[in-house]
C-alpha cells in the first residue's frame, strides 16, 4: 500500500471511532441520568469498529461475508442485551439503544467502505435525534392530528404532484409555468413551515421576541395583528409589543431576500444590501423598544398563526401568483416601466412573497429586467410595510409614537442603500 492510502484508511477508522464514541457519550449519559442501559460509550465504540473493520474487509479484501457477519453478531449482542432488560427492567423497555448499536455497527461500515462523508452527516444527525428526546417528544405532543395530516399533504405536493406538473408555459404569453408555479409555492410554505414549527415547538406564549422571530417566518402582518391586538386590550407601555412587530418586519425583510435569492442568486446580490439594512434598522428598534420597558402583564403574546399549508391555501397562492405573473407579462407588453412598479406596489398590499417571487422568477429568465425586478420588489415590501403600520395604528392603543418612526425609517434607510448600490 501507499502512503496515501495508508493515511487514507486511518482517518476512515478513525471516523468511525469518533462516531462510536459520539453515539455512545449520549447513550451513557443518559444510562446515567435514567440508573439503567444496556450499552454505553465503550460498547457503541466497539460497534463502530465492528462495523469499520467488516467494511474494510468486504471492500478491499473482497470478503463481503464478514461484514454480513459482524452485523449478524451484532444483532444478535442486542438481541441479548434486550432480553437481559426485559427481565430485569420489564415496565421500562425501549428499542432505542439497541436500534442505536446497530446503526452505529452500520455507519462504521459506511465510513471505511468509501462513504465517509454519508456516515458523519447520518451520525451527526442521528446524534441530535437521540439527544432531543424530551424536546421532540414535546413537540410531537404540541402538534395535533391534522399538523400530521398536513405533514402529509406537503409531502403528496412534493412528491407526486410536482412530478406531474409539465415544465413549460400554458398560456399564450408564457407567463405561467405550472410546474416552476408549484415549486415556488412549496418552497415559501417549507419556509413558512420553519417557523410554525418553531412557534409550536416553544409554544406561542414563550414571549415577545421568541412569537415575534417564530411569527415573523409563517405571517409578519399575522404578528402585527396579534401585538396590535394586545396593546389595545393591556393597560400600560405599549413600547415592548412595538418591539415585537418592529422584529417581525426585520425577520420579513430577511425573508423576502432569501426567497428572491433562491430564486435568482443576482437578485440577492442586488437586494441584499438594502434589505439587511431595513432588517438592521428594525431588529435595532426592536432592541431599543424592549430592552428597558416594562413588558405588558400578558408578556406570553398568543399568536393565532395556521399551518402553512393546506391544499386550499397553497391553490389560493398559486392562483395569486399566477395572476401577480400574468399582471407582470402583460405590464412588460404594454405598460411603461412605472405600470410594473404600480402592479408591485398593488401586489405587495396584500402579499409580498407572490411579487417578490415573480420579479425574481423574472429577472432570472430576462436578465436585462434585473434592475427593474429589484425595484419592484422593493416597491412591494414598502407597500406591504407601510399597509401593516397602518394597521397597527389603527387596531393598536400607543403603537403609532412606535412603530411609524421605525416604519420610516427603514423605508427611507432602504431607499438610500439601494440607490447608492444601483
């Protein structure tokens, strides 16, 4: 052998070592925590190298035999190892730790069979999983049946509906693309669902800054709406719920360049500057606002957000974004540059993400509308900002002193960057 290769197969089992210790470092903690275990770091070491060394004979000793083997015997240690429980311990047993050993057996194998990489991101990942445990089981006990339903359908919408759906335009303006239609409505409900599940996952009254930066992922005129809400049914400072909202925006702000971005990278480049200087700015507000003032006695916000998606809701975003493209194609034939900024700025009165991905959408296949795509984007946020001060204004008690001067502000410090960029 080589030098190379030599060094090559150390830093394999070497991997393999280190994953058999990370698995079982949370496995004899929590023996420790819980008073009982069947295997601990010593055991899942000895899995991995079980494991490393079967899949280093099965590859480059054309010995396959010994790695069905050593998973056999493994299986077979676990076997035992779960009767043995099952007497000694027959209220409290669990499939974890011994379907734990036998994946770590597996990904010793993966890393010296060639997949080193593949084995550290399932350990990693398989890591987390086992050392989540109450904080998954917290979640699953927060979601309700029909989360699991619509779980379900996101995954029918990704996997059977998308591979239907034809990739080209069906209208004779080639404004809409059913398939690239659907993808983008996927992609702003999977990034919707991040946040309901993180409002889920800590629950909707962990507090202001928490509802707010969950909130602000799935709906930023939903947390407005709720704090606006709030202020008028509290008595006191105001202050801290302007907080909340000037933070929702901030999040909003970072949402649009990110679903432009994924879209069409130059649009991120264009839109980044100014849009993360709008988040500044109102992330910067948000500290003021709620560092210092005292929080309302109801601080826990209850924020009234769905889940994301729904069949319904993702045909309604589709049919709006499908419209917002048609207003698009047919402002481009006749309407002025000024005609597709006044449809943005109509768009972004109710949603942002619709305009946002369609001039993004269209600055990727005409890249010589880039300029014009970022400015309507822009246009549209400034609409959807000014529509949800409006609206805090009007519904809340004490937020107008608050939340204008940072609406303001973040428009005029956007416009500056951006045009300083252009």
């Amino acid at each position: 052998m080589t030098t190379e290769l030599d060094l090559a197969t150390a830093y394999d089992f070497g991997n393999a070592l280190l994953l058999g210790a990370l698995l079982g470092i949370e496995r004899e903690k929590r023996n420790m925590r819980e008073g009982f275990g069947v295997a601990g770091l010593r055991s899942f070491v000895m899995f991995a190298m079980l494991g490393a060394i079967g899949g280093f004979l099965a590859v480059h000793m054309q010995m396959p035999w010994v790695l069905v083997a050593t998973i056999a015997a493994v299986a077979a240690l676990v076997v035992a190892g779960y009767l043995a429980a099952a007497k000694a311990r027959p209220h409290e047993l669990g499939l974890t730790t011994e379907l734990a050993a036998i994946v770590t057996c597996l990904l010793g194998a993966l890393s010296t069979s060639g997949h080193r990489e593949l084995a550290i991101a399932l350990g990693v990942g398989i890591a987390a999983l086992l050392a989540y445990k109450q904080p998954l089981h917290d979640l699953v006990g927060r979601l309700g049946w029909d989360d699991v339903l619509v779980g379900l359908r996101l995954l029918l919408a990704l996997f059977l509906v998308l591979p239907l759906l034809e990739d080209r335009a069906i209208d004779p303006w080639g404004a809409i693309n059913l398939y690239k239609l659907w993808l983008l409505v996927l992609l702003i409900s999977g990034l919707s669902l991040v946040g309901y599940v993180a409002t889920r996952w800590l629950g909707p009254g962990r507090g202001i800054a928490i509802t707010a930066l969950s909130g602000g992922l799935v709906s930023s005129t939903a947390v407005t709406l709720a704090m606006a809400k709030q202020s008028r049914d509290e008595d006191g400072h105001p202050e801290p719920l302007a907080g909340g909202v000037a933070l929702a925006w901030a999040v909003m702000f970072a949402r649009v360049v990110v679903l432009a971005g994924v879209v069409a990278p130059a649009t991120f480049v264009r839109l980044a500057p100014a849009f993360l200087a709008m988040a500044a700015v109102c992330g910067l507000a948000s500290l003021w606002l709620l560092r210092g003032n005292p929080v309302p006695t109801s601080a826990s916000t209850s924020l009234p957000v769905k889940n994301p998606f729904s069949l319904l809701a993702a045909c309604k975003f589709a049919a709006l974004f499908a419209g917002v493209q048609l207003l698009l194609k047919l402002g481009q034939q006749h309407l002025p540059q000024t005609g597709i900024h006044a449809v943005a700025a109509l768009a972004g009165l109710t949603d942002v993400d619709a305009i946002s991905v369609a001039m993004a959408e269209r600055a990727k296949t005409e890249p010589a509308d880039l300029p014009m795509a970022v400015v309507a984007i822009a246009v549209a946020s400034a609409s959807n900002t000014l529509v949800k001060a409006g609206l805090a204004v009007g519904m809340g008690r004490g937020l107008a002193r608050s939340v204008l001067p940072v609406a303001v502000a973040s428009l005029l410090v956007g416009g500056v960057v951006l045009w300083a960029t252009s």
